[in-house]
C-alpha cells in the first residue's frame, strides 16, 4: 500500500513539473512580437527570419517555445544596399538542450 502510494504522489509530482514546463511556453511569434517592442532596430519591421538551433523556422505561430531555454539570442539587421528593397532582419536563437 505505502509503494503504491508513494507511486501515484511520484506520478502527480511529475505530471504537475510538466503541466508547469508546458505553461511557460508561447508560441513563436508571440515571442517575436515581445522582443520586437523591446528593441528599436526591429520594431518597425514588418517581418523577420527566425532561426532557432540553425533551423529556418517558417510558421512561426506554429512552433512553440520557452523562453526560459534560450541561452543565447542575437538580432541581425544588414542596412540595405542603394537599389536594392528593404532587408528582413533575422532572430538568431540558440537553446539550452536538455
């Protein structure tokens, strides 16, 4: 009886950790949408490219993720060449892998 109980307050303790582990993730472009209206050289554009662990993410309301897994982010913004259209900055996005 104390196994099987200890069993089934082992299984709730872990189905709590990863009811709470899915509760912080967002979807990606939420994401984008914070980090956009927290820096200025991206804010005004109307798209970016995400790459996230050196993989093009293209639905970006699709994927989702925590923001607590990443460990490193860098924004990259090329100025344009005369003649040529507007450049689509780019989200670079390394995680923690557990």
């Amino acid at each position: 009886m104390l196994k099987k109980t200890f069993a089934t307050i082992l299984f709730l303790l872990l189905c709590n950790t990863i009811y709470a582990q899915e509760s912080q993730k967002i979807t990606l472009k939420e994401f984008i949408e914070q980090v956009k209206e927290k820096n200025e050289s991206i804010k005004k554009a109307d798209s970016v490219n995400v790459m996230i662990n050196d993989l093009l993410i293209e639905n970006h309301g699709d994927y989702k993720i925590d923001p607590k897994n990443i460990s490193r982010m860098e924004i990259l913004v090329i100025e344009p060449e005369k003649n040529t259209a507007g450049v689509k900055p780019s989200i670079i996005i390394s995680t923690k892998i557990k």
